[in-house]
C-alpha cells in the first residue's frame, strides 16, 4: 500500500517508532516477505508469516493479533500478495512457498483457502508470484526459478490455466502487473537473473529486455515499481521503471523505450527491496543491515537508517491515522517487523 501524501514532512526526522511483531519470518533474500493494506471493512491490516508455517493477521491500528493460519504451508512462507478484490468485496491473499512449489489464495476475511495451485512448475522453484485484474475479472499470475522451460502461466481464480506467456522461461526473482494508461495495454513486468523485462499480456509476446551493458549480466535483479509520474524538464509525463540489482546499483529506465536512464550506485552489492516514499525518495533495503535513503535527483544516499540486524528485505509505506505516513520493513531471519515514522 504505497501512498504519496501532501504532509510529507522532512525525511531526516523519520525515525524507527515500534516492533510490529516478535514472531515474524522471512526465509529468503526475496521482496514482498510480507503484505500491509487497508481492508474493505477499512482496517490496516499487516500480514505475515512465522517458523511455524503459519499466516499471521496484525491490526497496526489495534496492535494486536487478529487470527492465525496454522500450517498454512508444508514450508515455509517465503512471498505475499494482495489483491481487494471489488467484484466479490473482500482481501485476497497469495501466499508462495518456494520449497514446496504451491501457491495458494485465500480470503483473509474468513481465512479460507479458496485455492491450492499444486506442482506448477515441473522443474524449478516459484519464488513469486502476483495479481493481474482484467475486465473486471481477477487471475493469478506464476513464475519460474529455473532455466529449464517452465513459462510464466495465468490462471483464473478458480484455477483453470488460462494461458502461458512466451519466451518467459528464465530465472524469476520477482514479478508483478502493470496496466499502462496510454496503450490501454496490461504489461507483466518480472525481474530475473541477468535482466529486467516487460511481456504484453495480451499478445503473450515480449515487450522489452532491459539490460545494461555496464552489467556482467549474471547478477540477481531484486525488485521493481512502475512510476507513472515523472515528467521531463518540458513537463511531458514518461513512464519510468526503476529497479534493484545485487550489484548495488539502481537503474531507472523509459519503460516504453527500454533506454537507461540512470545508474545510482548504493552499496557494492546485493540490494532487496524498494519503496518509492514519493516521486524523488526511494527507500532501498539491502546487506550490511542497510536502509538507504536515495534522492532520485541527486542521484545519491541522503541517509542511512539504524535498526535492523541483518540484510533489509521488503519496504512498504501505509498512512497510519494517528502517526502520518509511515514506513514498514522487514529483515532477513529477524522476528520484528519495523514500523517508522516522522517524529514531530
């Protein structure tokens, strides 16, 4: 839930306010370790996983537990998403576990499992998956770990395989939806090993490649947001994708050119996570227990946040009714998921 805000304050004086959980578990170096929404009852609800495999349900706004999914899964949780779906109202949630190749959806409201997606890759591991909404119609969306030829698939929220994407067999880290305004076209955006790319959905076909020379080309690409409202110095609005790398740089490049537009380096390697807290400020988690600060502007770190134990996986923001806009992280193998805010 990544809301730009007109009282933004100065971002020097967000500071860490609270430990959300003392339960929580992110398993691998993946985004996405946890999701965090307002719900259709208007709640802000946090959702994430433990040891034990199970799927938690947090109230930011009571500070409390609101129920538990025993067992949720035979490994352990390793990705979230949401999706509200308006059809139906009510929260669905994809839960992914990696190890034993499931995904599974359920509705958080009454916490069923609606839907079990067994084995779908034959040879590799889904290390995330997502949403895509269509004519009013919601799907889900699988990816591959692997380099054999396991594509991306699509499937109705029932579970019927309602098509395969081509040439999208590669190294899957992260995966999401993108519908583009201009083209009225939905893209599937995933971020693999060696490149970024953008597929049509709707022609099944491979939009863009977006590699840097300047990159050996082997690296893990981590995470990826669509900003849809940046403009150039003539004020002509472009659609930029920015992206994380674990060889430490950010790149933000036109998504309908596929041209590099900057190369912003954070660290010397392996970045997870990124959150945009408005157009010019990206949060970046990364190894060595960083949370950057990055001016998109400037092109550099402004700050690094204290507080975390281990490599820094997912960033979200939420606007909290009593605290303002405020930031959500999780690290790796830590308990606490972390809650920041702008002290007055």
């Amino acid at each position: 839930m990544d809301n730009n805000n007109s009282f933004d304050s100065n971002i020097n004086n967000l500071k860490l306010l609270t430990d959300l959980t003392k339960d929580s578990y992110a398993d691998i170096l993946l985004d996405n370790t946890f999701v965090i929404f307002k719900s259709i009852n208007e709640l802000i609800y946090l959702v994430y996983s433990n040891k034990d495999k199970s799927i938690i349900s947090y109230s930011i706004i009571e500070n409390k537990k609101i129920n538990e999914i025993i067992n949720a899964h035979e490994n352990y949780i390793t990705n979230f998403r949401y999706l509200l779906d308006k059809i139906y109202k009510r929260d669905l949630i994809l839960t992914i576990s990696a190890s034993d190749n499931n995904v599974k959806l359920w509705n958080i409201n009454n916490y069923e499992c609606l839907l079990n997606l067994k084995n779908i890759n034959q040879r590799g591991e889904i290390n995330t998956a997502c949403f895509l909404t269509d004519n009013n119609q919601n799907y889900i969306i699988t990816s591959n770990y692997s380099f054999f030829n396991e594509p991306i698939r699509v499937f109705d929220i029932n579970g019927k395989k309602i098509k395969e994407i081509n040439d999208s067999n590669h190294r899957t880290i992260f995966i999401d939806t993108y519908y583009d305004e201009q083209s009225s076209k939905i893209f599937i955006i995933t971020a693999n090993q060696g490149f970024v790319a953008s597929y049509d959905y709707y022609n099944n076909k491979l939009n863009h490649k977006y590699i840097d020379e300047n990159n050996n080309n082997k690296s893990d690409h981590s995470s990826i947001i669509i900003n849809s409202s940046e403009k150039k110095d003539n004020n002509e609005k472009i659609i930029t994708l920015i992206e994380s790398c674990d060889d430490g740089y950010i790149r933000i490049w036109n998504f309908h050119s596929g041209e590099i537009l900057k190369r912003i380096k954070v660290q010397d390697k392996y970045i997870y996570g990124i959150c945009l807290w408005d157009n010019d400020i990206l949060f970046v988690g990364g190894g060595n227990k960083n949370l950057n600060i990055v001016d998109l502007n400037e092109e550099k770190i402004i700050r690094n946040l204290d507080g975390h134990n281990d490599d820094v996986l997912t960033i979200k923001t939420i606007i909290h009714p009593k605290y303002g806009k405020c930031l959500i992280t999780q690290g790796n193998g830590e308990d606490q998921i972390k809650m920041w805010t702008i002290q007055k």
